[in-house]
C-alpha cells in the first residue's frame, strides 16, 4: 500500500468516515456521486461536474469544508499532489427540530421525510474542529515539515431554491420496507400453517438479508462468514422468532416447546453450521405441518380434505363439482356439510382465500395488480378487482399503496 493510501487509511481509522483520494478520474468522482448524492442530477455539490470544478480550484495548506444541500458535509484538502476528500458526514444530530428545516418543510412527503432521515442518520456525526485537528495532526505526523493547514467554509450549494430541487427514492429506504413485509409474510406462512409456502418466504428474507449485507459491504472490505458459534446464537433467536406464529395458529405452547426442545438438542451437539442449518429447516417445516394439522382437526375428514385442497389448488379453475369429485362425496352433501363446518359457503371459502393470498402478494411483491389476479386463479382482471373491493372496501392497488381507500 502506497504513502496517501496508508495517510488516508489513519484519518479513516481516526474519525471513522470514508476518504478518497482524486486522481483526476472522473468514474472514480461518479462513483461518490451515485452512492452520497440524496438529490437528483445538478442540485448537489456531490455531483461529479461540482467536485471536479471545486477541485480545480482548492489551493494547498488549506483545509475546505463544504456543506451540500442535503446538510451533509465532506472535507476537501491537497496532500503531497493528491486531492483528498472526507466525508460525508454530519456535525449536528437529528432530533426533533429537523422537520422545522425548510428543505423538509418544502417536502411534505412521508416517504421524503423517512428517506431523507435515514440517508442523514447513515452518516457520522463528528464535530468539525475534531476534523480539522487530526486532518493536521496527520499531517505533521507523515510529513513533520508540513504547515498547519487554514480552515475555509463554503456554502456552495448548486441550487438557490428548494422548488428547484427534485430527490432520489432512497434505495436502502425501499430495502427496508422490502425486509420488513418479507418477515411478516414468512410469519403470516407459519400462522397459517402453508407448508409450501413457508421455505419459499424464508428464501425471501435471506435473500432481502443478504442484500443488505450487500448495501452494507460497500463501507467496508468484506462481509465475515458466520462462525459455528454465531450461527447457534441466530438459530436459538431464529427458533424463539418462530414460536409465537406458530401460537397464533392454534399449536398449544407444550406442543411447540417440546418440538422445538427436540431441535435444540440436535442443534447444540452439531459441530457442522451446514447440518444447523438443515435442522433449522426441518423445525420450520415440522412446526408448521403441525400448524397446518391442528387447523385441520376442527374439520371432519372430508372438510378437511376439501379446505387442503382449495389452499392447495387456488390459483387453478375452482368448483363445487370440481372439488366434490376430489373428495368423494355428493356436491350437495359436500355443500350442506361445510357450510355447517366452517360457517361459510365453498364459493366464499374459495373467494377469501384467494383474496387473502392476493393481499398479501400485493403487500410483498412488486407484480402487477393483473398478474397477481391470474395467480390466485381469477382470469378476469376486472372481476377479481371488483371481489377485491366488496371484499376490503378498497381496490388492489388501494392496498398497495398504503391501503387508502381510492
């Protein structure tokens, strides 16, 4: 590793924000942009074209502070022929006050205000005369002959109107509600006892967790292997997390304890973290088979079979005759009977199910309102929104988009 990367390396350790140091390629200028920039293209000093202009004009000895119009600050400095920039960072925390600025005043959107408080929180608070006195203080350390560098503060935003200003969607904004309705769909999966369905969600939320990981590897060199121990710890929180869906289905406490007891048996005398994370999956699958079995017991055994199979057959052509001939018993007979069993007709049974499936798809999903309507079996577009609707009171898209009435 070479002198400025070894120099940048100590500011780095010191005050624990990034650095980079220009070398006059404009990718490595686009890069800062695209991963610090809130706003959009020419309303930031993050923007590659406003580095490169400032940067032209920073002279030597001099340490610039500049604060963007997102209140965000970087240090911009030369050392030994390199320019260097620090940063961001913020020098003031969030609290309470900050919905009283004017740049959130001009944006009264929700998802403007949440985004925006988790791009300023994501960066480090540290006080400007802290930056400055070890900037120096490495300095006189890699080169004692060095000067003592002179603050300057500029204002250089890029735009002198909010109305001119336009944000970004934050990604790690939408990566968190995407984690937090995969969870509750894989919860929701357990609950109802959808064997099927409950490796699938899981698959889900390790994905989203990974991804975050992604996100998250950017600030650093790598994202570390878990070890034997650490995975023993996740699955003890993994096994009390699926415990209590588990309850809401109808699986009695001594039921679930004994099954995941049985598991923390095995899971403690494994030495493997591959063979842990295959009794992980089959605690999962067996405790929600046994969800599934419980729901079913309230059921004689023909409406059992009949309620297995419109959960399993949902998404294809549905009737009574359909569904009778699976069965074995009369379409009259089969009718008469669930509706004493489960207080509803077949056709309401088969219409809430799917609109239940369709709800949570439209939480969890991006596919379209359409897609989704042939996925849970309705070829009809209009139609399954008009079911939706009786249903909900709102249209699918209605809750998709923060379940409002439309």
């Amino acid at each position: 590793m070479d002198r400025i990367h070894i120099f940048c390396g100590f500011i780095e350790n010191a005050l624990r924000i990034n650095t980079m140091v220009y070398g006059g390629s404009k990718e490595e200028l686009e890069a800062f942009e695209k991963k610090n920039c809130f706003f959009l293209e020419d309303k930031s000093i993050y923007t590659a074209s406003a580095l490169e202009l400032i940067g032209e004009r920073i002279k030597d000895h001099h340490i610039y502070e500049i604060q963007d119009v997102s209140f965000t600050k970087i240090v911009l400095f030369n050392f030994e022929g390199h320019s260097i920039i620090a940063g961001p960072f913020v020098t003031k925390p969030w609290d309470k006050n900050m919905d009283r600025l004017p740049l959130i005043d001009h944006f009264s959107s929700p998802t403007f205000f949440d985004s925006y408080k988790l791009f300023y929180t994501g960066f480090p608070l540290i006080d400007i005369e802290d930056v400055k006195n070890i900037i120096n203080a490495a300095l006189k350390a890699f080169n004692p002959n060095e000067p003592k560098y002179t603050h300057r503060k500029l204002n250089v935003f890029t735009t002198t109107s909010y109305e001119e200003l336009e944000f970004k969607k934050f990604d790690e904004y939408q990566a968190i509600i995407n984690t937090y309705e995969a969870e509750n769909y894989f919860l929701k999966m357990i609950e109802r006892g959808n064997v099927d369905g409950v490796l699938r969600a899981k698959t889900q939320v390790l994905a989203n967790y990974r991804g975050s990981n992604v996100n998250a590897s950017k600030r650093s060199s790598s994202v570390p292997r878990m070890s034997l121990e650490e995975a023993k710890v996740t699955s003890n929180i993994f096994r009390i997390l699926i415990r209590k869906p588990a309850e809401r289905g109808g699986l009695h406490p001594v039921v679930i304890n004994a099954i995941t007891q049985s598991y923390l048996q095995k899971i403690n005398a494994t030495t493997s973290v591959s063979k842990l994370m295959e009794y992980n999956d089959e605690l999962l699958l067996e405790l929600t088979n046994e969800v599934h079995k419980k729901q079913m017991e309230m059921y004689s055994s023909h409406i059992s079979q009949t309620v297995d199979y419109i959960r399993c057959n949902y998404s294809q052509p549905l009737s009574l005759d359909i569904i009778s001939k699976e069965v074995g018993i009369s379409p009259s007979h089969l009718s008469r009977s669930f509706k004493k069993e489960t207080g509803a007709t077949i056709v309401e049974y088969i219409r809430d199910w799917r609109c239940e499936e369709a709800k949570d798809l439209l939480r969890t999903t991006t596919l379209s309102v359409q897609d989704i309507s042939s996925y849970v079996g309705y070829s009809d577009n209009n139609y399954f929104s008009k079911v939706f609707k009786d249903k909900y009171h709102m249209t699918p898209m209605g809750w998709r988009n923060g379940k409002r009435k439309e």
